[in-house]
C-alpha cells in the first residue's frame, strides 16, 4: 500500500517537471523568436554597382532611387525601380547599373519578403532627410475612412509605398502638383495587386530628387487618423 502511494506520488511529480520543462522550452523558443528579427540591410557603393547584403536567402530586393545629374545647364531626374533575384541564396544582391552610379541620389532597398527596408547615398551625395509636411494624408472623397492621397510640400516628388507581405508601388509628381492618388501608383518589385488605400503597417518613402530632401511616413494608426 505504501509502495502503491509512493509510487502515485513520484508519478505526479515526474508529469509536473515535464510540463515545466516543456512550458521552459515554449517561453526560450518564443523569446528567441521576439529576439531575432530580421538582419538589417547593408548596402554599399561600387563604381556601376549597388549591392544589398540582409536580405531573406532566396529572395527578391527592390533597388529604388531617385536623385539628379548635370545635363548641361541644367539638372535632370535620375530614377531607378529595378527588382534583384537572390538566385545563389547568400543573402545578398546586387544591382548592375551598366554606368556610373550616379553621385546625387537616394536609394531605398526593400526586401519584398517581409518589407524590411534601409535608405542609402552615395558618399558624394549632399541629401538631407525633412520631417514630413503636418496630415500629409487625404481621405477619399465620400468615403472618409480611406486613405487614399499623399500630399507633399516640395517641387518634385517620388514616392514609394511599402505593405509588407502586399508588395510596393511609385509615383511621381512635378511643377507643384504634389498631391498623388493612391489608384495612380505603379507596380514594382514583382507587386501584382493595384493600391486601393495607405493602410497601418505601410512605409511611405518621399524623395524631392530636385532639393535633395527625403521623408520617411510610418503608417500607423494616429498618423492615418490625423489625414484630411
């Protein structure tokens, strides 16, 4: 009878350290998870070549920049919206330009996996990032809870939208008419499904290629909120 209740009592106790052990390993495993998030992105400059290391193994990167060049007297717009496969799974890529990359621009690779993305210049690049203009947003037009324009108090504007997980889009705008529609925006980095709306969780990147000025827009639920 004592044997059978010794037993018993021992048996309980093994089943309770094994469900401590097991919940051990769960809390290791999820806090090993929160603490890994993605590698960041490094990009460096070459003479015609601009390489992004970081980026998911296998994956596709988004090269977009845009900036200026000397035309004679006058300065013209240099863009770039070119799409990398990493075929070797290294982690890296790296965008041939075929020319010399230009000095004045401002690039923004985005890992179209997980929409992790980092902003680059040159070292001979003279840009600055501005805070963005106050309510940047606009909401449609009868049907005020979408978010559906992007204004911009600068000259010339390129624009890139980034939704993680949905893909990215462009637009361009110049000569004062800085105010884009969400429904005008261009696929790029292999994005297939058209922008219906800026929604929480996107990035909006605004590129004054003629001053040289960038602003970066984290889309979330105050700043949406705050559109017009």
């Amino acid at each position: 009878m004592m044997e059978t209740a010794f037993r018993s009592v021992t048996d309980r106790r093994s089943r309770t350290a094994s469900r401590y052990w097991l919940l051990l390993v769960f809390i290791l495993c999820v806090t090993s998870a929160q603490a890994d998030p993605p590698a960041d992105i490094v990009v460096t400059f070459g003479a015609n070549t601009v390489t992004a290391s970081g980026i998911t193994p296998g994956a596709s990167a988004l090269f977009f920049a845009s900036g200026r060049q000397k035309n004679g007297y006058d300065q013209t717009l240099v863009r770039y919206a070119q799409t990398v496969t990493d075929d070797d799974h290294d982690g890296a890529v790296t965008f041939d330009l075929g020319r010399a990359v230009p000095a004045m621009t401002v690039w923004v690779v985005v890992d179209m996996t997980n929409g992790h993305y980092t902003l680059a210049t040159p070292k001979t690049a003279v840009a600055a990032e501005v805070p963005p203009p106050d309510a940047p947003l606009r909401r449609k037009i009868g049907a005020v809870a979408v978010v559906d324009g992007f204004s911009f108090d600068h000259p010339t504007l390129e624009l890139l939208y980034i939704n993680p997980g949905l893909g990215a889009w462009t637009w361009s705008a110049a000569d004062g008419r800085t105010l884009i529609n969400v429904a005008d925006g261009k696929k790029v980095g292999g994005t297939t499904a058209a922008p219906t709306a800026f929604v929480a969780g996107g990035t909006l990147v605004a590129i004054d290629w003629y001053k040289m000025q960038y602003s970066v827009v984290k889309l979330d639920g105050p700043t949406l909120g705050r559109a017009r």
